[in-house]
C-alpha cells in the first residue's frame, strides 16, 4: 500500500539514533568498498546531524573508519554565500566532518553559494551525482515547512536540483545563526525531491519535540508536495530516526 513503507525508528535520545546510523553507514561504506567502488553518501547540514558528524569522526579516529573510498554530495547551499562565510554549508561540512577525516577533496560536492551561472552549475550537480553511479544513502534532516534539502511547500515530486526561494519559517529559524532575520539569504540551492528520491537508501533524523507536528505530518499525513518530506512514505527504503519527543505526536 502506498504511504506506508517508509519505517519510524524511535530512540531514547538523539545520540543513541546518531550512534546507530553511524555504525550503519560504517558498515555500508565497507559493504560498497568491499563491492570494487566508492561509497557515495549524501549529506546534510543543520543542528540535527551533528552528533552523527561527531560519531563517524569517532568512528575514523578510534576505529579505523576510513573516507578514502567516499565520494559525497551535499543536499543544498544558501545562495549569494562565499564559502568563507561562517555560515555557509561549506564551512559546516568542513568544520565538523571533512577537517576531521581521510576524505579526498576532489570526492566532496557541496553546490556552489556564488556560481557563475545558477542553471549551469545545478545541470552539473545532478550530472555528477550520475557519474558518481548514484547515491547509496541520502542523509536527511526536516524544516519546520515540511523541506527536505530546501525543498519548500509546493516542490514537486520530480523536481531536480535548482535556484529555490525560502520559505519565511526556514528564514526565521535561521536568523540567530546569522544574527538578525535581515542577514538570512533569502535563496537557495537545493538538490530536487526527485534528486533525493533516487538515492537508493533514506534516512532522515528528526530530534525534538519542535519538529513534533511536522514529522507526524510527513509520516502520517497525505503524500502532498505541500510537505516534500511526506514522499518518502513512497521510498522503498526510507527510515525516520526519531527521539521520543519528535516522535510524540505519532498515532
Ligand atoms: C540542511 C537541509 C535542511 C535541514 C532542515 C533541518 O542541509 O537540507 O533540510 O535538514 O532545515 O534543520 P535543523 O537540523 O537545523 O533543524
């Protein structure tokens, strides 16, 4: 039955899901290597992964988990960002796990917050995600709006990467990063639901109870562009890693 093969993972708190996922991603890194070819991961920025970025640094330091075989792709960048910026997803994905592991530089992808020309760049985003053969898992995190990536209400089920407008919720929840709501970019780029769809295995991480109504929305809710998280109910390999707050509304 559509709607309903997505799995809901409910966690005694948010490090016990981070340190599940990571163990999982360990393993599926080895599995892919141990295939012939690279891992390739899609990765996401926010406050909700970052215990897993600190575990799988753990994991590289202290139990041998290797990057040298990793290719990634970032889901999104804020538009008009040079990377420098301290709040460009760059600067995040380097701070809090590329600084800190065996990747090589030329297999990190994250889209570009000063392309030369946005329509360009997104057509050689999605065509590098084809060359790399795909993405075996697509890390996620959700908006208050319902966003995966920065996929916005009304973001259609087959939509690619591109140029996106965000929502004013998205742009508030940003603006003590960037110290005022006038600071906050008002685009973005963001790989499409259907980008994200095609990974071949899901997970999304949702940790507290702000994200309460939303996640109830994506998990039991109809399958609406209105909340692009809500099609993954159609993916035959998601998995929701909640803690109990975010998971308190479920019915
Ligand atoms: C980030 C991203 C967004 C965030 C979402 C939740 O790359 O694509 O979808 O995952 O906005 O953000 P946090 O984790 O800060 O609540």
């Amino acid at each position: 039955m559509p709607g309903k093969s997505s799995k809901v993972r409910i966690f005694e708190d948010r490090e016990t899901a981070c340190r599940t996922l990571a163990g999982e991603l360990a393993g599926l890194i080895a599995t892919v290597n141990a295939s012939g070819r690279d891992a390739v991961l899609g990765l996401a920025t926010g406050n909700t992964p970052v215990p897993l970025y600190r575990e799988l640094v753990r994991l590289h330091r202290e139990e041998g988990l290797s990057f040298a075989r990793v290719v990634t792709f970032n889901l999104d960048e804020y538009l008009g960002l040079p990377r420098e910026h301290p709040e460009s997803y760059w600067t995040f994905m380097h701070r809090q796990l590329f600084d800190h592991v065996d990747i090589a530089p030329e297999n990190i992808h994250i889209p570009a917050g000063q392309p030369d020309d946005v329509g360009t760049h997104c057509a050689e985003y999605e065509q590098a995600i084809r060359d790399a053969g795909g993405i075996d898992f697509q890390l996620l995190g959700i908006g208050r709006t319902g966003h995966i990536g920065f996929n916005e209400p009304g973001s259609p089920r087959d939509s690619r990467t591109r140029r996106i407008e965000l929502d004013p919720v998205t742009r508030e929840d940003a603006a003590d990063a960037f110290g005022g709501l006038d600071q906050v970019p008002t685009h973005a780029i963001t790989m499409g639901c259907g980008t994200i769809l095609e990974a071949r295995r899901l997970g999304l991480l949702a940790f507290g109870e702000r994200k309460a109504a939303i996640v109830r929305e994506a998990i039991e809710g109809p399958i609406t562009a209105e909340v692009s998280a809500s099609f993954l109910q159609e993916h035959p390999d998601a998995a929701f890693f909640l803690d109990r707050e975010a998971a308190e509304q479920l019915g």
